[in-house]
C-alpha cells in the first residue's frame, strides 16, 4: 500500500469551472488531530517518507495546517503540499518554515500567484523551494474522467500517456480524506471507491487492494505518472 496524499481539508476557497470541486456532493470538513496522526502513522508503516497535505481542498483553509507540518518533520516525515497560493503571506510562510515545511507548490489559478509566492520567499530568505507550479491552460484542461461538464473542461479530452493501468493499480496506492476514509483515487471527488478507513489498514496495510471504481470506466489519466517511491 502506498498513501499518494492525506486531504486535510476538501474545502476551497476559489470555484473554477474547469474543477469538479464546486458540484462536488461529497459532504466538506477538515480532518481532526486525530484522524492526521493516525493517517501519518500509516504512512510511515508503508515504509514512506513524504507526506502531501492536499487532495480536493485548499490545504491552507486548515487552521492546523501549521501543526500538522510541524507533526510530520518530528516524525521524520517531509511534508508539502499543492497550494492556489491566495492565502499565503509572509507570517504565514514563516510559520510553515519554522514547523518545518522546506518546499511548497503553487497550483496557479489567479493570476500572478506564482510570481507573488516567489517574491515573498525570496525577499523573507526563508528556505521554501518552489518546487513545482501548474497553470490551467486549454490544452491541460480535461474532464476529471467526466465529472466536470462546463465548456471550459470539455473541449479536450486528456488522452493517456501510454496503455495499461494508472498509477493508483500499479503501485497498490490510495488517498486518505479528511474523515479517515480511504479512497481508491485521487481523481474521485465524490469518494466512490472508498475501501474502509485508515484504521482498517494500520496494523496491516498489505490488507489493502486497489479495486476500480465506475468511475474507472474509460478514465485515462494518471497512465503516465511518475511512481510513488
């Protein structure tokens, strides 16, 4: 078994078209303490040893979003996450440095976040690395395997890199919502694959097998992706 992201928070902050996350049906929260602990502590049983904080949310709405960094580095996990960017300030990045949190990326979906983001850890001297950025464009825009109709989501179609399965079946991998639950992917908004919750798996996470979803049913993302080490 392999955790590919714990989802802190599946709320957000902004409502692109282009994102399942608006129509999303799937009831909202934040993960308690908890539920986090406990979700590191499968993590490291998998043998891992960097956790991402994100999933279908904005990790930053977390009022323990800091903690929780901290939580990990004492641990001995690294932890990041994929962040919009809009509610990160100076104090705040501080903060996140201080727990511990050394890189950081910026999924840019108002304009000019990267370029702020850059700015004010360049003129702090914090040691954040920006990692990695995304910018939705027209021809990195698909469906999420459907789940997203408007116009501005259904004009390319996102084919697969290659055959055969995605890395979720490859690589025995699952996602960790907010609740506990643990689900089969991390293109599933709506938790339909959820197989048990994490403590299900924390005395024994090879009990854990991928097992597609509807939702699987001509999906063709993730074919290509990297996998998890």
């Amino acid at each position: 078994m392999k955790i590919y992201q714990i989802e802190i928070s599946n709320r957000c902050n902004l409502t692109c078209s282009y994102c399942p996350h608006p129509v999303q049906r799937r009831s909202q929260g934040l993960m308690d303490r908890e539920t986090f602990e406990r979700s590191v502590d499968l993590l490291i049983r998998c043998g891992q040893r960097t956790a991402y904080l994100h999933n279908f949310g904005e990790p930053l709405l977390h009022p323990e979003v800091t903690d929780f960094v901290r939580h990990c580095t004492e641990r001995g996990v690294t932890a990041s996450f994929f962040t919009n960017g809009v509610l990160l300030t100076e104090d705040r990045l501080s903060a996140l440095a201080d727990a511990g949190l050394r890189f950081l990326y910026v999924s840019e979906h108002t304009r000019g976040e990267t370029r702020r983001v850059r700015r004010l850890i360049a003129d702090s001297g914090l040691p954040i690395e920006l990692r990695d950025t995304f910018r939705p464009t027209r021809d990195t825009l698909h469906t999420w395997a459907g789940q997203v109709t408007s116009r501005a989501a259904s004009g390319t179609s996102h084919p697969s890199v290659g055959p055969g399965p995605c890395l979720f079946e490859r690589q025995n991998a699952a996602v960790v919502l907010w609740d506990g639950r643990v689900n089969l992917c991390c293109i599933d908004v709506e938790g339909s694959g959820v197989q048990g919750t994490v403590d299900d798996y924390l005395t024994d996470p090879d009990r854990y097998r991928f097992r597609p979803a509807a939702l699987c049913t001509g999906c063709t993302l993730m074919r290509g992706e990297e996998d998890l080490s």
